[in-house]
C-alpha cells in the first residue's frame, strides 16, 4: 500500500465551534472542505492540516485518521489478503471519495481513501 499522506480526524460535538479555534488559534485558516459532519482545516503557509468529525454520515464508526493512498482497491485487496478487520467496506460516496475502514491492532478505527477528481 502506497500512503499518500494522513490526516487526523477529531471527534467534536460542533464543527463549527471547534473550526473557530483551529482557524484563529492555531493557524489552520483555510477551510478545504466542509460537508457539515467533516470538514478539513489546513494552514495556507505550511500545509499542515485536521479534519473535524461530528459523526461520519455513512460508516458505522467514527475513524480516528484517514489514511489516503495511491491505490484504495489495491489497499482494499491487500488488508483482506492480510486478514484485517474491516469496519466498512470499501464504497464510492456520493463527494467523490472511495474508501473502507479497518480496525487496527488496538482498537484504532482507520479510514482508508482514494480522492477521485
């Protein structure tokens, strides 16, 4: 599996109170995407980066990182192959993202993506 970069995902109760302070406090000023549920904050000088999750819309858990990848089905076949838990399969949603994900050794809950143009 090629790993493009990953982000982390917080759990927050509101998006938009806790999007304030990642703005304003800590430097994350752009606001790359904000689907109401998920929204990525990044820094325009730097590129560094955190997603906000209030409650994903269609898997069954809360991921706690999104990994994203060159090649999500070529990832997919890998984690089946080494026989990792899946915790949602892999799908195309409706913003353009595919993605699954997997239960990591202790517990963590990974959100595996390809971002499709």
């Amino acid at each position: 599996m090629r790993v493009v970069s990953v982000i982390p995902n917080l759990n927050v109760p509101d998006i938009d109170a806790a999007g304030g302070f990642w703005a304003e406090v800590m430097g994350l000023s752009t606001e790359e995407m904000n689907l109401g549920w998920v929204a990525r904050f990044t820094s325009p000088d730097t590129g560094a980066h955190v997603q906000l999750v209030s409650g994903d819309a269609t898997a069954p858990e809360d991921s706690a990182l999104t990994v994203r990848v060159e090649d999500v089905d070529a990832a997919y076949a890998e984690v089946l192959a080494a026989g990792v838990e899946v915790v949602h399969p892999l799908v195309t949603e409706e913003w353009g993202v595919r993605r699954f994900f997997v239960r990591a050794p202790g517990g963590t809950v990974v959100n595996i993506a390809q971002h499709h143009a």
